[in-house]
C-alpha cells in the first residue's frame, strides 16, 4: 500500500513522540549549551523514508552549479556544489557570488511546511548544498550578510553523510571550537546572536566519506 504523506499533525505527533514527556506536549529540539549563540538541535526531523526520498531527487532533479571563488586574486573552485531557491526576487551575494533564486519545488515547498511547523518561523529562501564527497567542505564564515538582517534565524537540514559542523567564537579565544556532528535528517536551528558570535563550517574529512546534502532555509528581508 502506497505510503500517506505526513502531514502537519503527524509531524507535530512524532516530534512530541520523540522528544519524549520532558517536552510534551510541546515538542522541542535539544538545546545546545553554547555561549553567546541560541541553538537547538532535532535529531530526527526527516523519517529515514523521507530523507531517503528527499536525497534521491535532490541528486537528481537540482541543477547544481560549480560555483568560482576568487582567492589573493586567483580563481578556485567552490569545493562543492550549489543551488539557490526562493520566492522571486529573493536575490543572495555572498562570498562574491551572486545568486538569483531559481522558482520553488514541490520536494523543497514540502521541506519547508515541514521546517515551518516545527520551528514556528517563516522562510523564504534556500540555498542547498552538495558534498559530493570528503573533499568537500565549507570554509569558516557566519551567515551574517546585510539581507539577511539582524539576528538572522537559519534552519539547516543534514541528509546522507554524517559530517563535522565546527563553530569558532570570533572574539573569545578562551572558548574552545565547538564540533557537531550532523546527522542525516536532523536539523539545526542558529538563532539569536549566534552568527554575530561565531563562525561556522564543515571540514574536509580523511576518511573517504559518501554524499550528504545540506539544505538552509533563510528569509531574506532586504
Ligand atoms: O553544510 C552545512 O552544514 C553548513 C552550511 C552552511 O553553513 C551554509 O550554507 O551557510
Ligand atoms: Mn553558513
């Protein structure tokens, strides 16, 4: 029998589920003891059927774009794959490059119904990440670009790979990095000052290491 899909409810119902009576009935993320940041972490936010699913199409239907980074004056490229969706005109520039949302789809409307519910927050913006594999990797950076206003809220889903989510405080050099390893179909949320405190990234690994795709709902707001 085809499988139905989940919706509002039964995500509210699983997530209440998961996090157990601690929380009921409101269901909430473990939140993460760092200082000067705001940040919670839902473990099991895609069920293995859905970020299964989500994985495939993704690595199928989304035109990736190998992206050039300009370094001292030499050009590089971006050590990973990308691809920017949102509502239109919901333009984003970082790190040099300019990026023009592609139009919403049903897999990534579906994602962010499923990101709204449980964070009670509005997006409306993508920007999808591809490590193709341990040589991908993001550099240390914040999301702190002006459109993306003050105290930006960033919902960040993890699917395939287990990779390291490292964090550096930008002033405080008596805290120690902070590292996360992200689980397939968990989520982060970054709230609060998180990115006005710290940086973030993802390393490169040792062990060769198979795909994973990240996904970070944003609201551009200028
Ligand atoms: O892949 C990740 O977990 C980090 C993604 C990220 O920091 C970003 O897209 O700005
Ligand atoms: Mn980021």
């Amino acid at each position: 029998m085809a499988e139905r899909p989940e919706d509002d409810a039964d995500i509210e119902k699983r997530m209440t589920k998961m996090s157990g009576d601690l929380f009921a009935p409101s269901f909430a993320g473990e939140h993460l003891r760092v200082e000067g940041a705001e940040i919670e972490y839902f473990r099991d936010f895609l069920s293995v059927a859905v970020r299964d699913a989500t994985m495939a199409e993704l690595i199928r239907c989304v035109p990736w774009g190998a992206e050039k980074l300009v370094v001292w004056g030499k050009e590089f490229d971006q050590p990973r794959l990308i691809a920017w969706y949102g509502d239109s005109e919901k333009r984003y520039t970082y790190s040099g490059i300019k990026l023009e949302p592609l139009p919403w789809t049903s897999l990534l409307l579906d994602v962010r119904r499923r990101v709204q519910t449980i964070t009670k927050n509005t997006f409306n913006s993508v920007l999808l990440n591809y490590y193709r594999d341990n040589r991908d990797s993001m550099g240390m950076h914040s999301d702190d670009e002006r459109e993306l206003g003050i105290r930006p809220v960033i919902a960040s889903i993890s699917i395939g790979e287990k990779r390291t989510f490292v964090m550096k405080h930008k002033r405080r050099l008596d805290l120690k990095p902070v590292r996360l390893p992200l689980e397939s179909g968990s989520l982060l949320l970054m709230k609060g000052d998180t990115q006005r405190n710290w940086k973030h990234g993802i390393e490169k690994e040792k062990r060769p290491c198979g795909p994973r795709i990240n996904l970070t709902f944003r609201s551009i707001v200028c």
